[in-house]
C-alpha cells in the first residue's frame, strides 16, 4: 500500500492523534483519552508542558543542531551537570544518547572497553534476568531475558546468561520471610558468576523496578545491596536500567536511591525527553570514564545525533519542572492515591492477584484463581482485550501478556503524568476497572 508506515501505526486501524492536553491526548474525531501509561513510562509532565514548549523553541530560534564531532553545545553541557549532580555517588560522567536502546548497547560496550583497557579482556560476559526487556538493538536484545524475542535473531552478539529476577508475588515461597528471599535471589547471582567463571564476568544488568515485562515490580528491600556486594565481591559492574522507571517515575529521580544503591553505571531515557524530544543517556563512573581517557583516550561508540542541543534542551526543561514544581513529591502523594483506589476498586478482585509498584508506576496482575495464582490461558490473550476496551473506553494503559513461560499471567501496567490531578486518578481507576470487567466477560 503506497504511504504505509513500515511498522505499528497504520492509518485507518489505530486512532489518529492529533493534539495533546495535559493528561489527555485527544484523537482526529475529537475522543479524548486519558494517558494512564504516558504512552509506554514516557509523557511524565503530560502532553503540552508549556515550560518545555517554550524552552523547545528557545532553542530552535538559537540552534537546532551542532556535530558533537565539531561542537559541544550550552544545553548538552548544562543537562550533563546536572544530572550527575543528582545521580547517586561516584556517578559523575555522562553520555547524551537518542534513546532507551542505545542508551543501554552504550552501557554494555563501555564495560567491554573499560576490561580491554585495563588488561582484562577475558571479562566479556553479561549476566542479566529472565524476563527483562531491555531493548531492541542487537547488543540490548542479547541483554534481555525473553526467550521468544531473542530465539528468531540466535546467536546474538553478546554472551548474555539469565537468572531469575527479584519477584516476591510469584517466587516467594510461603513458608519463607521477605528478607531470607531477597538473599536467595541474589545468591542466584553470585551462583551463576561462579558457574561462569569470575574472571570472565563484565556486568550485571537489571532493572530496579521492572516494568514492560513483569509490570513495576520492584525488587525486594535488600536485594539490591546485596547484589552491589556481590558484584563488588567478584570484580563485576553493576549496570541498572533506569530507562523505564527513572527520571522520577517512582517518586525518586532515580529509582535505586530508595535502596540505597549506588551502581557503575545507570541508563535512562524515556521521561529524560518526556517525549517532548528523543534521548538517554548513559551516566557512569569517573573510575570506568578515567580508565578509557588514560588508554586508548577514546570509548569507540558514537551516533550522529548524540548530544542533540533539541533533544538536551527539552531534557532540562524536564528537570526544570521536576526541580520547580516539586514533582518528586508530587509522584509520592499521587502515586499512594493511585495506589489506594487501585486497591479500593480491585483489590478484592476474584481475578487480580497483585496490585504493587512505587510512586506513579503501577502494575496489576490478573489470575485464572487468586488462591492457587494460576495465570490464565495465554491463548485468550486477556491483556490484548484489555487494551482494546481501555482505548474504546478512552484510556491509554499498557497490558503486557503472560511472558510465555507458563507461570507469570497478564499485567497492566500504569504510568500516568506526573502531574495526574485526583479526579484523574478516579477516572483512570474507573475506566480500567470497567475495561477490565468487558475483557473478562
Ligand atoms: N530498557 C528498558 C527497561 C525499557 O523499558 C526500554 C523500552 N521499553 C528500553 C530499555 C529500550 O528503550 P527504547 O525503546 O527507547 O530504545
């Protein structure tokens, strides 16, 4: 068909957008949908930020575009600063990318060189979890733990092993405490290092809270410290991916300062450009950075438009507005309102099993049979019916399916502006609530 956009969005089978207002975006025929995913964790001030509007064509008007093979730019250098201003300790270098993707290939050929360039070129493996998403370049899709995403495009490029990940619903066992489980998953680490070899080992990679596949579930308290002594123990980076739920979205700037962590280095992006512009970045250590400036002097990774003086500009007017409007706290409060009428209205639910996630990033597990967890069939793709009736019933949220491996079931996940009002909350609940029940019926 001429004019057919190779890919999702086909003109005639999705609605057309065409205009955005705060919380909602509003289709060519007029329907208004409330954005309770901001999109995919990405639209955290909303659709027609007036702050990052003005500072996108302040920019304009100045410069749109300077090579950073030529150039660096007043909004790449000021974005920078701050941002590691704000990172955990020890992070204190940063590198302006395009996206969620390149954000975390970068983290992952960064700790490859950083092993060349200090004798170590035998560490080239990575360790990451079972159903993680971590993007859909080579190198990221390597990383990620979904078999069925990975098998069409093996043997990938990077030597990538699984564990499972930290999910308290689904693996704890009942007789054991919260505490004696995070220690057993984190074991599952240093097990599989050791399985390995140490000396072979580059990088653990995981997300703090993991969103598209599990549904913002955040790992238990403790587990990350004790794999930051684990990977500490064994010479290994630590790499936390932050693109989905950073940038504020559990109501801390980044998500691993509630567990009191400190990784080698951090990925974001999504609510970094809060789709107003595309960027990540990738946020690292002055140790990894210095090694590479006294070798070869040059981390051999770069793309066209990385340090974009557009796509910095909308990121600091992100900040800006984080900073101003005290947003932080807003997450908080809004998100334990989100929370609580998530519960009143489903927590009793016959078929959800699991309401969970911190600040204004939620999931909701849907069963077969609250007391035995069985997931439903995926054949009935329940979370596929879900989104069609959120859309007909005018929300945005983001159902992922039963990640095939038999056990874990469907998920909804919400992230909606961080600027949700409270009737928005009752909207939200109310439209998802009801999209839930026609999907069931
Ligand atoms: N990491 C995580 C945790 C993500 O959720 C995503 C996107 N869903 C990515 C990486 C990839 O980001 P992008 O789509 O911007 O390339």
């Amino acid at each position: 068909m001429a004019g057919h956009i190779f890919g999702r969005s086909t003109r005639g089978q999705l609605p057309t957008a065409v205009a955005g207002d705060g919380c909602y975006i509003v289709d060519a025929d007029g329907r208004r949908y409330l954005d309770g995913s901001g999109g995919a964790a990405v639209s955290c001030l909303g659709h027609s930020d007036a702050g990052v509007r003005a500072a996108l064509h302040d920019q304009l008007d100045r410069l749109a575009f300077a090579h950073t093979g030529f150039f660096t730019s007043e909004p790449a250098e000021r974005l920078a600063d701050r941002l590691c201003a704000a990172a955990p300790e020890g992070i204190d270098r940063v590198y302006l990318l395009s996206g969620g993707s390149e954000a975390v290939e970068a983290a992952i050929k960064l700790a490859r060189q950083y092993f060349l360039e200090i004798g170590q070129p035998q560490r080239h493996r990575v360790i990451a979890r079972r159903q993680s998403y971590h993007g859909n370049t080579l190198g990221a899709l390597a990383a990620g733990g979904n078999a069925w995403r990975r098998a069409q495009f093996a043997p990938l490029l990077v030597d990538v092993s699984h564990i499972a990940p930290c999910y308290e619903y689904r693996d704890r066992l009942e007789a054991e405490s919260v505490d004696a489980y995070g220690q057993r998953a984190a074991d599952e680490l240093e097990a599989e290092i050791l399985r390995l070899g140490p000396d072979s080992v580059m990088a653990f990679l995981a997300e703090p809270v993991v969103g598209a596949t599990l549904g913002a579930v955040p790992a238990v308290p403790g587990y990350l410290r004790r794999i930051r002594e684990i990977c500490d123990r064994h010479g290994v980076l630590l790499i936390l991916d932050e693109v989905m739920c950073g940038m504020g979205r559990t109501g801390h700037l980044f998500a691993c300062e509630e567990d009191g962590v400190a990784p080698d280095m951090i990925t974001i992006a999504k609510g970094l450009g809060a789709g107003y512009q595309p960027i990540g970045a990738l946020l690292t250590s002055a140790t990894i950075y210095d090694a590479i400036a006294a070798g070869s002097g040059f981390f051999q990774h770069g793309h066209t438009y990385m340090g974009h003086p557009m796509a910095a500009a909308a990121a600091n007017a992100v900040l800006d507005a984080i900073e101003g409007r005290d947003l932080l706290a807003r997450v908080r409060t809004q998100g334990d309102k989100l929370d609580a009428a998530l519960r009143a209205r489903l927590g009793q639910h016959p078929h959800v099993g699991d309401i969970r996630g911190r600040g204004l990033f939620r999931g909701i597990e849907l069963v077969a049979d609250r007391e035995t967890r069985a997931p439903f069939d995926p054949a009935r793709k329940l979370h596929a019916r879900i989104k069609a009736e959120a859309v007909a019933a005018g929300l945005i949220c983001y159902p992922m399916g039963g990640t095939l491996d038999g056990v874990r079931g469907d998920h909804v996940l919400l992230a909606p502006p961080f600027i949700i009002e409270d009737a928005q909350v009752e909207e939200l609940t109310d439209k998802l609530s009801t999209a839930i029940e026609r999907a069931l019926a």
